[in-house]
C-alpha cells in the first residue's frame, strides 16, 4: 500500500477516478531524478513552487508550472500577488504553511490561503505528476482535474 499524506488522503479518496497514485522511492523524488529513474518525462510534470510576498504584507502563493519551464516570479507571479517584494519561501517556511514535505509539496490539500495559480502550459499535457505531500509518493492527473481539484486560477506564469 502507498503511503498517502495525510493533507491529501481525504482528497484521494475522493477522488480515484481522477488521481492515479504512485509510490516512488525519497531518493528519486525531486523532479529530475523521478524522471531519469522512472522514465518519465520532466515535460510532464507539473512541480508546486511556494513564494512568499514580503511587501506590502507577508502571504503566500503557489505556482504550479512544468518541470520544464519557469516560473517568472520577479514579474508575473509579483504582479499576481499585488505584491512589491517577492521570495521563494524557505524550506522551513513551505513546510510550516502547507504541512506537507519538502521535496514532494503538493497543491493539493493546502490551507484556503493560499491562493494557487497554474501556468496555462500545463493545460497542452495530456496527463502530468504532482507531489503527493510528501516524498514516497506522487500523483498523475489530467491537467482540467489539477485545475478543478485546486480551484487554481489559469495564467501565463512562465
């Protein structure tokens, strides 16, 4: 059996007609080495980047854009937040917000607060991988269920 975490065990289950569930070893985790060990392609995954607005108040955001692609946060993920002064946010930091792990940090099953934005290019993927909440498992979905599962807003992020 697949160890879920436990921010997206309800939301798993809920959902098995649109989330496919695999177990994958914590070393092989982080995108690159999931795909080169896994023979996967990083054009279809979608990693979940956590960035903290600094100025005018402290926030979070997640970005969620293709392994191959990234994130222009000095511009667009900036603009999107309303916010003058951006960072990515700290492992630390990621962990405590979302309560999930590092490494394997999904966007699903985070906190309302967090407002999440999905880069349209995700949307020309037939099927993708995500974080499961931790870094023994990840979830390969359809890109219209990621946007329907998070309530994500579609924007040109990359």
């Amino acid at each position: 059996m697949v160890e879920l975490h436990k921010t997206v065990e309800e939301i798993y289950n809920n959902n098995l007609d649109k989330l496919e569930v695999f177990e994958c070893e914590d070393e092989f985790s982080d995108t690159q080495s999931f795909c080169d060990h896994y023979g996967y392609k990083i054009e279809d995954s979608c990693n979940a980047i956590l960035i903290k607005s600094k100025k005018p108040e402290e926030f979070y955001s997640l970005f969620c854009v293709l392994g191959s692609s990234r994130l222009d946060v000095n511009h667009k993920a900036k603009s999107l937040m309303g916010a003058r002064k951006v960072s990515f946010a700290s492992r630390e930091e990621a962990e405590e917000v979302t309560n999930q792990i590092y490494g394997g940090i999904s966007p699903l099953g985070l906190v309302p607060e967090i407002k999440i934005f999905i880069d349209r290019e995700v949307l020309n993927r037939e099927k993708i991988f995500i974080g499961a909440g931790n870094r023994l498992s990840k979830f390969f979905l359809t890109p219209e269920s990621l946007v329907e599962l998070t309530q994500g807003t579609l924007e040109d992020l990359t």
